[in-house]
C-alpha cells in the first residue's frame, strides 16, 4: 500500500522530464553525451528523490563526482530495470507517476557511460531540485502526534504496534494533503494511519482496512490529491497508527507524526480508498507460481486514480481487473515483477470514470520455491499474516465519487 502524490501536484521531475527532453536526446555520435548538460537532469528527475542526504537511498547522486563514482553500476542496475523502482508491464495503461527510462535516455546514459563519462561543461548544469526534508506536502495547518513515545528493543521480533489518538476537530474537516512521517527513520519499516469515524467504532476489519488515511513505505511519496478531490475527516473520528518496527541491534525510541493540509471546504468528490482482499488461502511448500484472488465491489459512480499492491516476500505478480456491470473485464493494471522492498502507487495518466456495480478484482501470485531468492523458507506452508514471512493478499485502488452517494 502506498500514499498517493500527485504528477503535476508535486515536483516530481519524472513526469516533467518527457517535456524537458523532447528532441534533445540524441546520443548520436556527432554530439557528445556529458554530465552537465544530459545526465544530470536525468538522475536528478529520477534518482535525487532517494538518492541525496536524509533520502531513502544508500549512497547521493547529488553532483557529478558522485554519479561519476557509480557509473558504471547504474548502466548496470538501469539497463536491468532495477532501478529506478517501477515493476509495471509497460504495454498496460500510462502512468502519471511512471519513471521508467524512455530509449533515449537509456541510450544516453550507455553512451555517456562508454564514453568515458565526461562532464562537459558546469556552466550548462540545471537548476539544482530543493527538497524538503521536513515536510514533502509543504508545511502542515496541524501535526498530530502518536499518543505516546515507543520504546523499541534491540533484538528480536517486534509484533505491530497499534496506537489510538484522538481528532479533537469541532468539525467535519476537509483534506487537500497528508503525510505521516516516522519519528525515527531507522526503526520505522512502515505505518498505517487508518481513520476511526464514529459510527463505524467496533466494525470488522474489512472496514478498518477501507479507511486507509495514509501510508508511510519505502518509495511512497507524499499524499498530495488531485484537483477538486478532498479526505473527510468528520467530527469524532480517531486516528490508528499501525506501526511495524524493525529492532536496529539498540534500543530506539519513535513518536511518529501526521501532517494536514486543510481544503477550504467540501469539494465535488471526496477520496477513498477500497481493498480487495483474500486472508484465507494456503501457499504449499516449494509451490513456485500459487494464485490467490479477491475481489470487491465499487458502490457508487467512481473515479479510479490508482493501484496499489501488497504482498509480503513471496509475492511474485499482481494483475488489477475492473469489470463493469455490462459484463466487459478489462485488464487496467499489470504488476509483472513484484518486490516487497517496494510499496509503489501507479497512478493513472487518465483517472478511469467507473460505474456503480463496478467489480475490481485481483490476482495474484507467490512464489514459495527456493529460486525465489527474498524467499525466508521454502519448505513451509504459508498463510495470512503480518509478518514479513507470512504472506498478504491485497489489492488497493484510490478511487473518488460525491459524498451524497453514500449518504444513504
Ligand atoms: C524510491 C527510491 C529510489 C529511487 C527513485 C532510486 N533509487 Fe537507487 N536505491 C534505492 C535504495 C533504497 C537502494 C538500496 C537497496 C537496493 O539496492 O535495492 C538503492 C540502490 C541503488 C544502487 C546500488 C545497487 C546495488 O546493487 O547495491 C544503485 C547503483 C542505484 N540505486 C542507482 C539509482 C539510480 C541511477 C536511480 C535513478 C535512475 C535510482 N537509483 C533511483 C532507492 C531508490
């Protein structure tokens, strides 16, 4: 699961680098390759996200000695697709949010790399990206803090965590960003911020699952919503903070922090989101290619922004179907190679308009054989749970449709 950013909301350079490049790109042998003028907008577009001071990444791409040093290692982890981290079939659907290389910046990249990676001239740099580290929604209207400091072993299993906190808002309140941030990055893998609404207190987990507020995951962005679309937080509601530590051989401490961004008020559709999910099945021993599926219905004329996969580490493949009430299937979203160490949103170019009546539908499938090399152990059986060694099934898609059509 992920959070949602928004191409065009937000900075990501990804998506203005297709305009950028346009026409530029001739790794032609007349004109040579350099750091300054071609290279570094591609890595600073697409890798300086991860790749820089208080980032995600290992190592900084941030000036030309650096990409230099690893050069030969990023032709190598590029040209094999593994980064940056995507995992889509490209043949299915267009991705606001797609990083991918197109062939000439793959070119590029090969030829500035055989030809001895010349920086070229520093005068020709771009304009360096500025990235927040507090806040990547810009400065919140309030931060909601976890109920209290967590205290986190140094060794062993940490089960996960759920705290409640209050929302003390005299209103219903209108979101335009969220962003939940770790207090200590190294122990957080990941947290959950589901929303409690007042009416829905003691409902089954199915609920609890729908109202997914927000995501911190490795590779998630910030949630920024498109235009005109708002979360509703109404008066009443408690927040849940699902929090997965991982022990760092000392003892940690962490009290994580949630930032809104207010909208002026309600909007035309209000944002969502809707799992399909199946936590009964049973992957056998050594099985290399188990399907699991689910699916879920959308109540209410929709429109679909994104996709979003979770499985543990023998998730293998995902495909998202919609099928209409007329009976048509169409494949929307295609996940051909999963990877856990990702959480990624694939956000649609075009938001999908659906029907009421619409099916979503997932399938999904695990790798419990030893060529799986994330694969903890192949010789047991595997089934729901929330530890990384047990496995998930689940689908999310961020959808929107009018408040009236819920209110019954
Ligand atoms: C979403 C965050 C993210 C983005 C975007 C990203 N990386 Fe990474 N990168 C990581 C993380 C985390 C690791 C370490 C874990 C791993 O290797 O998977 C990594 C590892 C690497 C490595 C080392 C691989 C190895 O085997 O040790 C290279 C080289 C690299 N990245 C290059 C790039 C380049 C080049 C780009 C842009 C084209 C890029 N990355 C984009 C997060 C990112």
């Amino acid at each position: 699961m992920n959070r949602i950013s928004w191409c065009g909301a937000v900075s990501v350079g990804a998506c203005a680098l297709a305009v950028l490049w346009g026409g530029t790109a001739a790794a032609g042998e007349a004109q040579q390759v350099t750091y300054s003028q071609e290279i570094s907008r591609i890595v600073q577009a697409k890798c300086q996200e991860c790749h820089r001071p208080k980032g995600l990444g290992p190592f900084s791409l941030m000036s030309y000695r650096q990409v230099k040093g690893w050069g030969k290692m990023i032709q190598e982890v590029v040209n094999s697709k593994r980064m940056p981290p995507w995992g889509l079939d490209p043949h299915v659907g267009e991705w606001a949010n797609d990083p991918s290389f197109t062939p000439e910046e793959l070119a590029a990249l090969n030829a500035w790399v055989e030809g001895g990676m010349p920086e070229g001239d520093p005068a020709k740099l771009p304009v360096p990206r500025v990235f927040n580290d507090e806040w990547g929604i810009g400065e919140p209207d309030v931060v909601l803090e976890m109920p209290e400091e967590v205290t986190i072993a140094a060794t062993g299993v940490v089960a996960y965590r759920y705290f409640t906190s209050d929302i003390d808002f005299e209103e219903d309140r209108y979101v335009k960003a969220i962003e939940v941030r770790p207090g200590n990055m190294k122990s957080v893998h990941h947290i959950i911020i589901f929303l409690q609404e007042p009416q829905a207190e003691g409902d089954s987990r199915g609920n609890f699952t729908e109202n997914m507020l927000d995501v911190y995951a490795p590779g998630s962005p910030p949630g920024i919503f498109p235009d005109g679309v708002v979360r509703k937080i109404p008066k009443g509601s408690k927040l849940i903070w699902q929090v997965h530590y991982t022990p760092t051989g000392k003892e940690e401490k962490d009290r994580s922090r949630l930032g809104i961004i207010f909208a002026g008020g309600p909007e035309k559709e209000v944002l969502r989101t809707a799992f399909a999910v199946n936590d009964d099945f049973k992957i056998p021993p050594h099985h290399d290619d188990y399907v699991v599926e689910a699916s879920k219905k959308i109540p209410a004329d929709a429109t679909v922004y994104s996709f979003t996969p979770h499985m543990h580490y023998r998730g293998k493949a995902m495909d998202f179907f919609l099928k209409y009430p007329d009976g048509k299937e169409v494949l929307a979203c295609s996940v051909p190679a999963y990877d856990f160490n990702w959480q990624l949103d694939y956000q649609l170019k075009e938001p999908l308009r659906v029907p009421a009546g619409t099916v979503f539908r997932i399938v999904g499938r695990f790798d419990n054989s030893a060529n799986n090399p994330n694969n903890p152990d192949p010789s047991k059986p595997v089934r729901w749970g929330e530890q990384t060694w047990e496995e998930m099934l689940m689908g999310g898609i961020f959808l929107s449709w009018a408040d009236e059509a819920t209110a019954k």
